[in-house]
C-alpha cells in the first residue's frame, strides 16, 4: 500500500513538473479538455479536421486507398492531434478575447492564423522577399564583376574577395530559402534545418566581416583565421541536431556572432576612407536596431504579424543595400588596385 502511494506521489508530482515546464496556453485545463475531446470526435465546435479521418502514414481509416492525401500535402505532417490543437487554440483565444485576456503561448509558439495549411504566411512571404532580393543582390555583383570590370593580367578579377560573396550568397539564399519552409510548417526536421543554416550563414559572415575589415589577402592566412570559426560553427550545429535543440544557447551564439561583426564593420567605418561607409553605418545601426526585435517578441497582431515578422521586414532593404555596398567595394578595390598596378 506504501508502495503505491508512493507511486501515485511521484506521478502527480510528475504531471506537476510538466505543467510547469509547459507555455501558459497548453497548461491551461480548457485547452486540454479540449483537444481531448477533438481527438475523439474530430471537431471542435463546427470545425471537423479532415485528417483526423486518416492514420498517422496518411491512409484513409475508413475508404479506399486512392482517398489517402497527396504527397505535396504529406510532408506538412498534419494530423488529426496538430488540428485539434490549432482549432482548440483558436477558440481558447477567442474566449480568453472577450474576457480581456492577452495571447499567451501554445507550446512554445504564440497563436498564429494559418492561411491554407501556411503556419506563419507573413514570416514565410517576407523570406521569399528576402530570398529573391538576396537573389537580386548577387546576381548584380556577378555581372559587374565578371562583365563590366576589367580583369587582372592573370584573367581573374581584380577583387580579391569575390569567391567569398559568391560563398556569402549561397548561405543566405539557402538560409532564407528554408525560413520560408520552417515558417510555412513547423516540425522537428523543419527546425532544424533552419536554425543550421542560419547558424552557418552567421558564422561564414563573420568570417567575411573579419577577412575583409582586416584586409587579409594571403590565402595561408585566411585559412588561420577561419579554421577556428568553422570548428566552432561545425560543433554548434552537431550540438543544435545530435545531443540538445537549445533555443536559449542559439539565441546567445547567434546574437554574439551578429553583434561581434557590426561591431568589427562599425569600427572599419569609422576608420576607413571608404567612398560608401555611409552604407554600412546604416545596415551596421538598422542591424542592431532590428536585432532588438528578436529580443523583445509580442504577441502577433491579428493573429499574423509578430515581432519576428517584423524583423524579416526590416531585413529586405538593409539587404538591398548591403549588396549595394558589395559593388561598391568591389568597384573601388579594383580602381585602387588599377592605379597601383600602374
């Protein structure tokens, strides 16, 4: 008998410490009555999912097997649980809405609108913005360098960085490319391959930030100063997916990467001749203004705009001129490197 009470002690207990852990809105015991009573009936209210007429594989329980959902809807990983909990979380909003309540969080997410199966559609829109102007902003710097630039004895350009923007772009056209996936639908694969490539494209760029603040040019060097950085970048990303999915870590790592090369591009703009240092002073200060926003979140407005929207907004014009800077700096080097040859 001492045994099972002993038993009995440790599961409340355990239940207890669950609850805890858990956001506001999923401990809440209306919420989860709710989804409970979804998941047997299918509906929550007038609202019925369609996939809670289908096994976890996507086969129809009742029908024939051509009823089964296409593949292109599939990898979304929709289920009968994932609809009751966004319909159950919606109407919980809106009971908590006329009582006066503020939005709070379900399961660590902050209720969001769906717009055909989109999870977030203004953060997915903004990173296929982002995507196509980072785009834009390479394939520019390709045609200048490559079209309208005069080229060296040896037939390369005179700009000795140029193979690291075109590096530089493929992180961030494949960074932005799998924003715009996570934030279409969140799921553990998903995630993971968006924090990765942010994570490597924040790494390579400071890479970039040092080698070019620095104006490293030997190619012994370069791979000195970058060996470390790329150790560092492997192992959190190995972290992030073989041992622990840290929200909190990544949030610190990515946030002193970002802020340790505006802070290496501040101090060149202060210091350097260079005829377009206005353009990094205000990505250097809309960076660092915008990254406040990844900070201090809010609950999205009308279900649809949240502070990390706002950020992806805010990232398509500093980008459009960050790639302005590229040119111009790849336009200047080869002049000074013209008049020197001479």
């Amino acid at each position: 008998m001492a045994r099972c009470r002993l038993l009995l002690f440790l599961a409340a207990l355990s239940s207890i410490f669950g609850l805890l852990h858990a956001s506001a809105g999923d401990a809440d015991p209306i919420y989860r009555a709710c989804v409970d009573q979804c998941e047997k009936t299918g509906c929550v209210g007038d609202k019925c999912s369609q996939h809670c007429n289908f096994t976890s594989v996507g086969s129809p329980i009742d029908g024939p097997w051509y009823l089964q959902e296409p593949l292109y809807l599939r990898w979304k990983q929709w289920d009968c649980l994932s609809d009751c909990r966004y319909h159950c979380m919606l109407s919980r909003e809106d009971e908590r809405k006329k009582v006066g309540l503020k939005p709070v969080k379900y399961h660590g997410k902050w209720p969001f609108q769906r717009v055909n199966g989109i999870q977030e559609p203004v953060s997915v829109a903004l990173s296929a913005l982002n995507l196509a102007v980072q785009f834009h902003g390479w394939v520019s710097f390709f045609i200048l360098v490559n079209y309208k630039l005069p080229f060296g004895p040896d037939r390369k350009p005179y700009y000795e960085y140029t193979g690291l923007w075109h590096i530089y772009a493929i992180f961030s056209m494949n960074s932005w490319f799998w924003s715009a996936v996570f934030h279409s639908r969140d799921v553990d694969w998903t995630e993971k391959l968006d924090y990765s490539s942010a994570v490597a494209l924040l790494g390579f760029s400071l890479i970039l930030a040092v080698l070019r603040v620095f104006n490293v040019r030997d190619e012994a060097s370069r791979v000195m100063v970058s060996a470390p950085i790329v150790a560092f970048v492997t192992t959190h990303i190995l972290y992030l997916n073989c041992y622990q999915l840290d929200y909190g870590l990544n949030m610190k790592v990515c946030l002193a990467m970002g802020m340790l090369q505006l802070s290496l591009w501040a101090v060149w703009a202060g210091v350097t001749r260079h005829p377009s240092r206005w353009k990094l002073w205000v990505v250097v200060i809309g960076g660092g203004l915008a990254s406040l926003l990844e900070i201090y979140e809010f609950p999205p407005y009308k279900g649809f705009v949240d502070a990390h929207a706002l950020w992806h907004a805010t990232t398509i014009p500093l980008t459009y001129l960050w790639w302005s800077f590229v040119r111009d700096d790849s336009e200047f080097r080869t002049t000074t490197l013209i008049k020197k040859a001479k």
